[in-house]
C-alpha cells in the first residue's frame, strides 16, 4: 500500500509545481490579454477601413448608375409629354448632383 501511494505522490509532486506555475502566469497575463483584445475591438485596421470605404464607394456608384438609368426613362417620358415625368427627372437629377462629388475620381492608369 505505501508502494502504491509513493508511486502516485512522486508524479504528483513533480507535476504540480508545473501546473501551479502555469495557472499563475495565466493569471498574471489574464489582464494584459483582456485589455489587448479589447484594444483590438475597438480600433480599426487601415485595411479594414479601406476595405470599408471602399464598400462604400461602390454603392454610391451603384446608387448613381441606377439614378442615371431612372433619369433617362424620366427624360424619354418628358419629352413624350409627361409632366410629372419632368418633375421626377428634376428631382432624380439633383439626387445624382449629390452623390457625384462623394465618388472619387478613378485612378489615370483606367
């Protein structure tokens, strides 16, 4: 019995220290780990904003070709005699005057 109770403590004591070393520095680092990820969180990469912007970007072009497709039907329309056709091709025109300054110009090499 004492045999068998030296076989089980002399691992035991060996690997216990190592363990204990071990749930010490986790401790220790939990705070610098918790406050890093937070960090993390928090600020944004400059490829996550550029990839950001750049979604941006492409729905405003989106939203402008859909506006120019809408102003040419409300222009054909007006000039068929529709009245309100003019006003909405008016009204769809400064939409596009608004969104015309936020997209940037392509690069010179396209």
């Amino acid at each position: 019995m004492h045999r068998l109770a030296f076989a089980v403590l002399v691992p035991a004591v060996v690997l216990l220290p190592g363990c204990l070393a071990k749930t010490a520095l986790d401790v220790v680092t939990a705070p610098v780990k918790v406050v890093s990820k937070g960090v993390d969180l928090a600020t944004t990469s400059q490829s996550e904003a550029d990839e950001k912007r750049g979604r941006e970007i492409r729905k405003q072009e989106e939203r402008l070709a859909k506006l120019e497709r809408l102003y040419e039907k409300q222009l054909d329309e007006c000039e068929a005699g529709s009245r309100r056709s003019c006003d909405d091709a008016r009204d769809t025109y400064a939409e596009m005057q608004q969104i015309i300054p936020t997209i940037p110009a392509p690069p010179e090499g396209d």
